[in-house]
C-alpha cells in the first residue's frame, strides 16, 4: 500500500504478507472457478452431457465441462452462464448448485470449483473462446481425454446418475 516491501509475519493467526512501515496486512483471496452441467435428450431419447476441447493450457486439446473464472463483482451463477455461452455459443440458465470443490487439482489454477448443472435456453452450438470444439456425449459413449480432476469426478456423477 505505501511502496516499502513486504514481508511474512504473523497476522490473523497466520503468517501473511505485512507491511514493516504502515502496517498493511495482505489477505491472498482464493481463485474461484464454476462448471456448468448442461444436458439435453437426444433424438434416441438418451441424456447427453456438453463438453468441451481446451484450446490452452492447462489441459490444452483435454475435454472438459464448460468453466472458467469468477470476476470479482460477477455472482457464481452468471459466470457459469458467461462460461458456457464463451465457450459453446449456448445460453443457458443455471438451476441448481451440485459441491464446491476445495482444490481439486493438484495443479489446477482455482482453489474453489462451483459445479452447477443447466438447463439449454437458446444460441446455438459452436466452439469458442478457450474451447477449440463442443459435443455432446451420452452415458454409454467412450470419453475423450479429460483435462481437470473436478471435470472427472463431475463426468462420473453425471454417468452414474447422480447429477
């Protein structure tokens, strides 16, 4: 806050980064990220789940649900609307919160991860910004690669029913 350097100290019952001179303690805020579980009934009648390719690291060319990032003013649920419709061209609307995830990926970027399922309202399919392609999977079909652990254990809830 005032330009001198900080430096560890105990703070709040941890050590966190703290000023020597004006005293500022800096509180590091966790990275949110959602995922939306968006489903829809094919001609068969079978349940498909949404996915996406990631057109970057981490996970680049890997499979996952749609997801990204939190801004700092954006309630969780429009993100996970803005996500979905950046990556899939789909607009959704989200209808129910499924966990939070604390840290999911060992080398993940976010510390919490949102999961909401979704249901379709509009746009249509194309992939988008950090998603090189969008399709749809039934329960029965072989998965391609899949880039986050949370996106794995999303997957496998949604196979066996539990979402």
């Amino acid at each position: 806050r005032c330009g001198a350097q900080t430096r560890m100290e105990l703070r709040f019952g941890r050590l966190r980064p703290s000023c020597p001179q004006c005293g500022h303690t800096v509180f590091i805020d966790p990275k949110v990220a959602v995922c939306a579980c968006v489903t829809r009934m094919n001609s068969s009648g079978e349940r498909e789940l949404l996915l996406i390719q990631r057109a970057n690291d981490p996970g680049r060319g890997k499979w996952s649900v749609p997801a990204g990032f939190v801004e700092p003013d954006e309630d969780p649920r429009r993100a996970a609307e803005r996500e979905t419709f950046e990556e899939t061209g789909l607009i959704v609307s989200t209808d129910r919160l499924v966990d939070i995830l604390h840290r999911p990926d060992p080398d993940g970027l976010a510390d919490l991860v949102i999961l909401y399922t979704a249901e379709i309202v509009g746009g249509e399919l194309r992939a988008g910004d950090d998603a090189e392609a969008a399709a749809w999977f039934s329960r029965n079909d072989p998965l391609p690669e899949i880039a986050f652990r949370s996106a794995e254990l999303f997957i496998g809830w949604w196979k066996a029913g539990k979402i």
